[in-house]
C-alpha cells in the first residue's frame, strides 16, 4: 500500500540520529525551554530568513498567540479563508473573536481579490489570516498591497507552506507575524506536537515570546495572562539535527514527485489544479480534482489499486457544526466556491518517500480511472 503519509520509511531513514538525539537530551537533565529550543530558534529564523523565531506547543498556539500579540481581542473581526486545517478558525474562536469568512479560488486558496472586497465594504475588519494551503504560496504581492491599503495586521499562517517562495519570497515574510506548525505530518514534522511563531518585529518577538511561558516577564513575575506553551527541547532538538538538515532535500523530492504528477496525470474526469501563477509550491499536498458525487468512489477505487489518498478538507469551516454556537460572518458574496472544492477534492500521496515506481503506480492508477 502506497500511504498518504509513511512514518515507517521515515523513522528507517532517521532512526539512528533520533535515538542517539534522545540519548543526549535524556543525559542533559533539562527538558523545556533550554540550549536546544535557543538554538533551533536560531537556525529556524535563518532557514526562513526571518530575525526571529520563537518555538510553541501548537501551531494553533501560534495563531492565537500572534492574534493576542497583535492586539486581538473578543469581539474583534479576522478575516480568514473557510478551507484550511480547522485550527485557523479555532485560534480566532478560542479569543472570543469573530471570523469572517471569504471565497476561495480554483486552487482552494483565500481569493485576494474577493479579500479586498470584504474589507473595502467592512472597515472594522483590522486583521487578516490568509493560509498558504497545500504548500502553495499566495501572491504575496497582494498580500502586501492589502496589509498597506487597508493597515491591517496579517498574520500568514504557514503550517503547510515552510519552505515554499512567491516571485522568489519566503511566505511569512509579508505579514507582521507569521505561524507554522510541526505537527509530524508537516513537512517539517516533529515527533509530537509543536510550532513556532515568525516575524520580524522585535517587539512583536519579544511579546511573544512572554505569552509562550505563563506571561512571565522575568522570573515569577507575570505581566499579562499568558500560556503554557512552550516547545520541548526533546523537540527541538529532533527538529534541528535530524529534519531541518534534511528539509531542503524532502522539498526537492516533494516538488519532483509533483512535476511527475502534473506531466503524467490525463484524465478527463480528474482536474490537476498544479500550482497557482507565481507559486514556487512545497507540496505539503497533492490537490487534485473530480465530481463531488465521484468522490469517494475514487477514493475507494484508489484504495483496489493499493494508493491511499485524503480528503483537506470535506466540510468548509462555516459549516462545520462547532461553528453553529459561536458567532461567525460570511461575506456577501458567499462561500459557494469553497464549498464546492470541498466536494471535490482529493489528495493524492506527494511526500519524500515515495520512490519511483510508487510514483508511476499512482499515475497509472489515476490515468485508468472511469468515473
Ligand atoms: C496543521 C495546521 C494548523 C495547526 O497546527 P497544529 O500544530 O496541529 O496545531 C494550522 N493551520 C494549518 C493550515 C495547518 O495545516
């Protein structure tokens, strides 16, 4: 079986480094917030070419503590996309604050243009969490031109998106801060849950950095109502001597397997989006296409041919039912689009391991398809 993601072929290739990773932190005595998360702060912060980078528990921590940061509050509105992983829209709720929820394009990406509709119409919106869904960066152009015409504070979440460039530039470089997550299933994927928060306002930073650890401004004395969210050493330090040295070489392979996926997949009955105009994608996922009442036949037929496939994500955000007891907005333009591409979606595998023939299998399988 060709998985959508493969831990056992990850952990035969790490294996080694981890376990001896394990063996020194063990032997070092100190497990949160020590050398090992400083240290992998400061690598992460060069890798994205950010000043700053401060490790969490979550990547849902990381929103929510970038929205507190930014002066967020209960009641505010924060402009969001209704397809990403749910807890883009949880960190907005958890604050008691109100998403407003804007279509999306052909790609399943926030739609900038309808963005700035909404808030040309809606002048209370003051912040904007647009997703870099799938790996593929948003055009960061305008993304830049809305946080200026309209001086609100954008927050990027790039849990999916480490590594992917529009026109040559990182995403999380044109939002005052900037969210990631290394869930494992990332692609920077730790052995647990973590995240890290990026930007580079100093100030912003160092905010932060005090709401990460029970709002602590020096030892035992707590300024503002903060956290428990601090990344593990044990972490932190499997994040920077055993993945990120690796990264750049995971993305090479992602975005190789994705070529072969847009150059070999032709069937009619199954649309392959690739990546959008200027997107320069990591490829967390493989988005691909068909009938919305095809879809779990396709997936059920793509299981007999032994391919795992997914689904991100079957029900728009709105619509889920958690969303029914709190307050949320759609704009007037609707979410019809998104809610179609929610339908319709299938991800297809694309991570690191996947070897050649693994590859060939899933076109072949993808090509012989009949709806
Ligand atoms: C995974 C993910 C998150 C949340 O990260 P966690 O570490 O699971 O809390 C947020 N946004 C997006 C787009 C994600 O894919």
């Amino acid at each position: 079986m060709i998985l959508l993601n493969d831990f056992g072929r990850q952990w035969s290739e790490i294996c080694e480094e981890a376990t001896a990773t394990f063996r020194q932190i063990g032997e070092s005595g100190w497990y949160i917030l020590g050398r090992e998360v400083q240290q992998f702060e400061k690598e992460l912060a060069e890798y994205w070419g950010l000043p700053r980078a401060i490790g969490v528990a979550s990547g849902l921590d990381a929103i929510e503590i970038c929205l507190r940061t930014l002066g967020c509050k209960a009641g505010d509105k924060v402009l969001t996309t209704p397809i990403s992983a749910f807890a883009t829209t949880l960190a907005i709720l958890k604050i008691g604050a109100m998403p407003v929820f804007t279509d999306t394009d052909q790609f399943g990406l926030v739609d900038l243009d309808a963005a700035r509709d909404t808030l040309q119409h809606d002048p209370t919106i003051r912040w904007f969490i647009p997703v870099h869904l799938y790996g593929h960066a948003l055009d960061l152009g305008k993304l830049r031109a809305l946080q200026e015409d309209f001086e609100i504070a954008i927050i990027e979440d790039c849990a999916q998106s480490v590594g992917a460039r529009s026109a040559g530039l990182r995403t999380g470089c044109v939002g005052r801060m900037a969210a990631t997550s290394f869930y494992p299933t990332k692609n920077l994927g730790a052995m647990g849950d973590g995240g890290a928060i990026l930007t580079a306002n100093a100030e912003c930073a160092d905010h932060a950095q005090v709401l990460r650890d029970y709002g602590q401004t020096a030892k035992y004395q707590h300024d503002v109502i903060g956290y428990n969210s601090r990344l593990d050493e044990l972490q932190a330090a499997l994040l920077r001597r055993v993945s990120l040295p690796r990264l750049d070489r995971w993305t090479a392979r992602r975005r190789h397997i994705a070529a072969s996926y847009i150059a070999g997949i032709n069937n009619q009955a199954v649309r392959v989006p690739g990546p959008p105009p200027g997107s320069e994608s990591c490829w967390h996922l493989f988005p691909v296409i068909v009938e919305p009442e095809c879809k779990l036949g396709f997936m059920q037929y793509m299981k007999t041919r032994g391919v795992g496939t997914g689904e991100h994500y079957p029900i728009a955000i709105p619509d889920q039912r958690a969303c029914g007891d709190v307050s949320i907005e759609i704009t007037r333009a609707g979410i019809e689009r998104a809610r179609r591409f929610c339908r319709s979606q299938v991800s297809l595998p694309v991570h690191p391991y996947l070897s050649n023939e693994d590859v060939a299998t899933v076109v072949e399988a993808v090509n012989d398809w009949k709806a």
